[in-house]
C-alpha cells in the first residue's frame, strides 16, 4: 500500500471512530444511517430561513424523514448512476472544493500589499475631485499665444467674480463642454502647480488663475474622500489578481504546503489529490455541502420523475380529479369564459368573431392559428382566458357593467367579447392553477404514503432529544 493510500487510510479510521463516539446515529431509513450532526445541519439551516420561531425538532422531524424516503427511492431506481446527474455533481464539487484547495491566505495578504502600497502611494490626503478651466499655452510657446491665454484665464477669473459658471465660460470661450468635467486626482498624478493648488482649496471653491507648464488655469475644488478600508476595495483587487491568475499560485502554493503536511513524501500534485479525496471527512461543514447539493439532486431527479412531470403530462388524471372533488372548487364572484378581441377595423373584428363562433374555449387558439396568417398580431389581438372581475377592464365593462373599459393597442381602433358568464368552474381549465396544485399534493401524498410502507425508519428517540443539546 503506498503512502498516499495510508494516510488516507487512517486518517478515514480515526475521523469514522471519533464520529462513533460524538456523532450517534439518529435515525436509519431503509438502513442507512443519520447521524445526529447530519440532522442538526439540515434542521438548523432549514430554520434559520424561517420568519419568527421556526419549527420545533418535532415538527421538522416529519419533513426530513420524507426528503430521505424519496433519496432512497431515488437511489433504489439507481437515479444516482444518471451520467447527467454524476457530471452535474462532479462539475459542482470541483468548484465548491475550490477554496478549500488554495491558499486563500496567500491571496489575501497579496491583495493586502497592492492596497497598502495604492494607500502609500494616495497618502492621507486621498482623492480630491476637481474641475477646471485651461487654456493651453507651453513655456516654449510664441510670447503673442502665452499673452492671450493669460488674458483669457484672467477674463475668465472676473466673470467667475461676477457670478458666471464653469459652463458660461465655456460657452464664451467655445470651449468643448468634456473639457470642464470634474475629474479626479491624487498626490503626484498631475502638475506640481496643479496638485498644490487642487489641495489647498476647500470643497466648493475655486482658485485664482496660475500657470503650470501647460498653460493658465482656474481650479475648483468639488470634493474630496480618503482612501477607502481594505474591505472595501479587497473585491476590486481580487477580481484584479484572478485576471492575473493568483488562484494557480495560491493553488501550487497550497500543494507544496500540503505535500510537507503529508510527509513530503509526494509531489504538490499528488498532494492536492489527496486533500480533494478527504474534503469530506476532514471539513464538516463540507461535508454536509456535498451531502445536501448530492441528495437535493436526487430528491429533483425522482420527484420530477414521479410526481411533477406526471402532473404536467396527465391531462386524463386532471380532468378524473377535478369531477371527483368539483365540489371543492367555487367562483366567489361569475367569470367569463371566452376571449377579448381588439382589431384594427370593424372588419378584423367580425372576422375573428366568425372564427371564434361555434368552438369551445379549450379551441379557440387552435382555431386562430389554423384560420389567421402569422403577422395577423398588427391587426387583430384576442385574449382568451377565464376572468374575474378586476382581470380585464374590457370585460368588467362590457361584460359586467363596471368601469370605464380599457384602453385599445395603439392602431386598433374596435374590442368586442365573445364566450360566457359561468357561475361556477365546468372544467378543470376554470380553475387550473388550483386544481394542478390539488392534484400534484395528491400524488406527492400517495406516493409518500408507499414510499413508508417500502422502506422502514428507525428513530432513536434517546438521540432526538440531545438534538441541539449536548456538548
């Protein structure tokens, strides 16, 4: 046996033997143990997402035994075998177990020295935002364009005094209006002149006319804000170094780290392998992430497969549902079953109204696309549904006499109704949204009701009751 073999060999005994000791067994269902950490996880973070007091251990308990009768179905109908299934989880492990196989320390203390470096570089003076005024002018400049671009800033400083904007003498002077945007600057980043003038100022004011090597300026001083805490720009300087690939290093880093913590005896590589095969039993908390994410897949497989698709393919069995227990489904207020028709003339109109006439409402879209050419929506547009008053304003005008009408699409220019009041629901479409939602409980509950008689439960009520209470 090699040494990659042995370690996880014993470090796998000794992790399972502590467990046996400070972790019992809960619950078996259909044989497969639950310890009580297991439980614990499932059950604390359950109700942390709940509102108020959350559930008690007793109430939640009943919720958890069914989310495990239908994994052991699931794995029963070897739904776990699924390729899709093993590629989605492989897929999602290997991006959870990320952290867990860099050196998340070496990428903070590398984003730390790029801040504290911006920090030294920024000073305590920090950012200072600023607009300004130039006319441009180089030492070098003839004396004739260095004369004008002083009378310029100066006639620009009196009309400042008169109570003129940054934008009125841009306008006087034409000068293009993204040349006075504010902006801002640090310590060393613009002219000496500049920056010592743009930091003496107060936010608000502006300075009289100085020359920098690039010409004649009016500074005003906007606002100003100290270089941010190290969490607030840690995001921006992460996402700086992953762009750079720091997650290899800090992961060929982590190797080296790991392959000496196993003896040294492997490469970084081999080192890293090994640690991803013992994530599980080595982090709890990971753990039951891979637990949860594995189990959650299964119970989406075979729910969908047994309840939820079957609710949405068994036309049949909701039709059978709805006249079993049509007496549970009542209209508080009529509806109108049919369609409301807007058009762009009285002849559009009539000509849907022709289609529509003498076919059942489960029809009517059958009827249009079989009878109006593809682009018929720039001139007719029919809204078939069940409505309750409140729903359409055409039909609680024109149909219940309340209200003003709706307002047509643009172009059209006629609406009509065209179906019936009922007073109760005739199908099961009456009240579709209620009656799927009644039937696809029906068959969870059936189904569940089977699945407890296939597979036995075995609870320890003795380690129920040390749930969230015991050292």
């Amino acid at each position: 046996m090699g040494f990659k073999k042995i370690a996880a060999f014993f470090l796998l005994i000794s992790t399972t033997a502590l467990a046996q000791v400070t972790d019992p067994v809960l619950m078996r269902v259909n044989g497969k143990e639950v310890r009580r950490s297991e439980f614990e996880y499932a059950f604390n973070k359950n109700n942390s997402n709940l509102a108020g007091e959350g559930q008690t251990v007793e109430e939640y308990l009943p919720m958890y035994v069914d989310f495990k009768l239908k994994v052991a179905e699931a794995e029963a109908l070897k739904l776990d075998t699924l390729s899709s299934l093993k590629e989605e989880y492989a897929r999602d492990r290997s991006l959870m177990a990320e952290n867990y196989l860099v050196d998340t320390c070496f990428i903070n203390d590398e984003a730390y020295k790029i801040y504290a470096k911006d920090s030294a570089t920024i000073g305590c003076d920090g950012f200072v935002e600023v607009a300004h005024i130039v006319f441009l002018a180089k030492q070098n400049a003839p004396s004739a364009d260095i004369q004008l671009a002083k009378a310029r800033i100066d006639s620009a400083y009196v009309m400042l005094n008169e109570g003129k904007t940054f934008e009125d003498i841009a306008q006087h002077f034409k000068i293009p209006a993204q040349a006075i945007r504010s902006f801002e600057i640090i310590r060393s980043q613009v002219y000496p002149e500049f920056e010592q003038v743009a930091y003496s100022l107060a936010d608000g004011s502006y300075s009289a006319p100085f020359e920098s090597p690039a010409g004649y300026h009016i500074v005003k001083r906007i606002s100003s804000r100290p270089f941010g805490s190290f969490a607030e720009y840690k995001p921006n300087i992460i996402k700086m170094l992953e762009q750079q690939n720091i997650r290899e290093k800090a992961r060929i880093k982590r190797g080296a780290d790991l392959a000496r913590e196993f003896g040294g005896n492997i490469t970084p590589k081999e080192a890293l392998a090994l640690e991803d095969s013992l994530l599980e039993s080595k982090y709890p908390e990971f753990g039951n992430l891979m637990r949860e994410y594995y189990e959650g897949l299964l119970f989406f497989e075979v729910s969908t497969r047994e309840v939820w698709n079957k609710v949405a393919e068994d036309e049949a069995g909701l039709v059978k549902f709805f006249k079993k227990n049509k007496k549970d489904y009542k209209f508080e207020t009529p509806r109108f079953r049919g369609a409301v028709v807007q058009a762009n003339s009285q002849e559009n109109l009539d000509n849907m109204k022709s289609i529509l006439n003498g076919q059942s409402h489960d029809n009517y879209k059958a009827a249009i696309e079989a009878n109006l050419p593809k682009d018929s929506a720039r001139t007719v547009r029919v809204e078939i549904g069940v409505f309750a008053i409140g729903d359409n304003a055409f039909v609680d005008k024109m149909v219940f006499g309340q209200g003003d009408g709706g307002k047509l699409r643009r172009g059209f220019v006629v609406v009509d109704t065209i179906g019936k009041v009922i007073e109760k629901p005739e199908t099961y479409k009456d009240v579709k949204g209620l009656v799927t939602a009644d039937y696809q409980k029906y068959l969870e509950e059936k189904w569940l009701k089977s699945l407890r008689k296939k597979y036995k439960v075995k609870i320890d009520k003795d380690v129920l009751k040390t749930v969230n209470n015991h050292d």
